[in-house]
C-alpha cells in the first residue's frame, strides 16, 4: 500500500508514504502508529532465539516486548 500511495518504488518516498498508509490501515494487529521518527508508538514483539542442533534448527520464544 505505501509503494502504491508513494507513486514510485523508491526508498525515501515509500519511507514517507508509510505513516500516512499507517495511519489509515486497520490490519490484524490494529492501526499503526508512527512517531517522528518513523517508529512505531506501540506494540508487541516476541523475541526468539533460533539454535542449529544436530543440523535442525530449533526456535525458542524468549521473550514478549510490549511498547
């Protein structure tokens, strides 16, 4: 959606078409919100830990980041 409303696909112009599509687009998680500085003001994260063992690679959820 931010490639389509920033008109070109070009870094800097999808960077700023971002948190005007943000600001309009309820998705699963809700409607996104950006700071200034192109952050988003809220939110959580699951932190995983990814392992190779025995050449399989294993996932642990270590944790859960909320803004």
């Amino acid at each position: 959606l931010a490639i389509e409303k920033a008109g070109v696909y070009g870094g800097a112009k999808i960077r700023e078409a971002l948190g005007e599509v943000g600001k309009e687009y309820a998705g699963v998680s809700g409607t996104i919100t950006f700071d200034e500085k192109g952050d988003r003001v809220s939110g959580t994260y699951e932190v995983w830990k990814v392992d190779l063992v025995e050449g399989e690679y294993s996932w642990e959820r270590i944790g859960l980041i909320s803004l």
